[in-house]
C-alpha cells in the first residue's frame, strides 16, 4: 500500500511548506520592512530546520509571488508586497458597517485560532508569542502607534497553530487589520493611556490562555479581545 507517512514526495512538500511557511511568517515580523535584507541562506536553513535545497525552493516561490527580490551577490530583500498572502486577496473597507462586519470575522477566525494555539502546546512558537507581546509593550510605552507590533502579536498566535492557512489567511487581511486597529485608536473616546492598558491586558489574557494549554480559555480571551476593540469603536 502506497504511505504516505513513508511517501519521500510527501516529506519533501512538508519541508518546502515549513520553509515557506516559516518564512511568511518572518516577513511579517515589523523588523522585516520594505527593502530590508534577509538573513543568509544558510542562517535561515538552521533556523528554520530544513535543508538548504528546501530553503531555496521557498525562497524561489516567494519571489515569484513578489514577497521578496534578489540582489546579485547580495542577498534576497522584502519586497513592498510583503504582506499579501498568494491566493487570497480581499478587498479594502468601504464603511463603518465594513468594518464592523470585518472584526466580527475576525473574532471567529482568531478565537479558533487562539484555541488551537494554546492546543499545539508549540514551546518555541509560544516564546515567539511573548516577545512579540513584549515589543508591543515597549512600543506603546514609548508612545509610538505599534500598530505593526499589534499585528506581529496576532500573527504569532496563528504562527502558533501549526496550521499555515491561518496564517496564510492573517497575512492576506494585514492591510484591513492596519486599517482597522488605526480607525479603532482615532475614534475610541477612552483617554490613550487607559486604552493602551486594557489592550495589553487583553493580550496577556490570551497568553496567558495559551501557556497554560486552555483551548477554552484562549477562544475566549481573544474573542473579548476583539470585543473589546468594537466596544472602543462603537460604544464610546
């Protein structure tokens, strides 16, 4: 019988998959902006685990899906399309009721997500989680909007599901979560510095959910998380 556990075409997709994967995830890291050189082939293939030939596979289709460019002798750089997701294309909020629509798909789609974060019990991807949390932190402590930070962190929790297509998914919405984070901030009528406490609050909520493995817990601490951001907006 053909195995699929034993199939080497089967092992070979996974490891291209995870190098990609691994590395969508890295461009969505703020550090990573526009024209931005990448770390070398063979850093990124220790880190990421796989096999230099996987790695360049990887770094092949995000090239041609216009995420990253290459400089010859140089290296490979992110591309201002960075953050559109192949495949997945939505279009930009028109209205309120736009917007509105689009967090209540966001509270669905991220409370899973938080669940099966907190399911994975992923260590590494966890720790990931908490330094994202803390440059967020640092970010809005020293007064600047951190919205890039804020999506860091939302990417991280569905970097820590193991599932790429939340991640996939995310990464196709960071236009409209910009967006949206920024119309939440300008109009919320709460004093700045009381609502930047209660969304990290809210954050470590979802942390905390996650580090202790609460499936539970972590859908709902995210979807209050999102709540909490249409409250700010529209029962001010």
């Amino acid at each position: 019988m053909y195995s699929l556990r034993t199939s080497p075409h089967i092992a070979a997709h996974t490891q291209d998959e995870h190098a990609y994967d691994q590395l969508l995830a890295l461009l969505s890291d703020p550090e990573f902006s526009p024209d931005a050189r990448l770390p070398s082939e063979q850093t990124l293939a220790e880190r990421f685990g796989v096999s230099r030939p996987m790695l360049r596979q990887a770094l092949v289709r995000l090239r041609a899906e216009g995420r990253i460019y290459s400089r010859k002798g140089s290296g490979h750089y992110v591309s201002k399309d960075r953050g559109t997701a192949p495949g997945l294309a939505f279009s930009t909020l028109a209205s309120i009721p736009d917007v509105r629509s689009f967090l209540e798909f966001r509270r669905s789609l991220e409370g899973e997500s938080a669940a099966c974060a907190a399911q994975t019990g992923d260590r590494v991807a966890f720790a990931k989680l908490r330094k994202s949390h803390l440059k967020l932190a640092q970010t809005l402590a020293a007064g600047e909007p951190g919205i890039e930070q804020d999506i860091a962190f939302h990417m991280a929790v569905a970097q820590a599901t193991g599932n790429r297509f939340f991640t996939h998914t995310l990464a196709a919405l960071s236009e409209q979560m910009s967006f949206s984070i920024r119309l939440v901030r300008d109009l919320a009528g709460r004093p700045v510095v009381a609502r930047r406490e209660e969304v990290l609050h809210e954050h470590v909520q979802i942390l905390d959910a996650i580090d202790a493995g609460d499936a539970a817990g972590a859908r709902a601490a995210m979807r209050a998380h999102i709540d909490g951001g249409i409250a700010r907006l529209f029962e001010r």
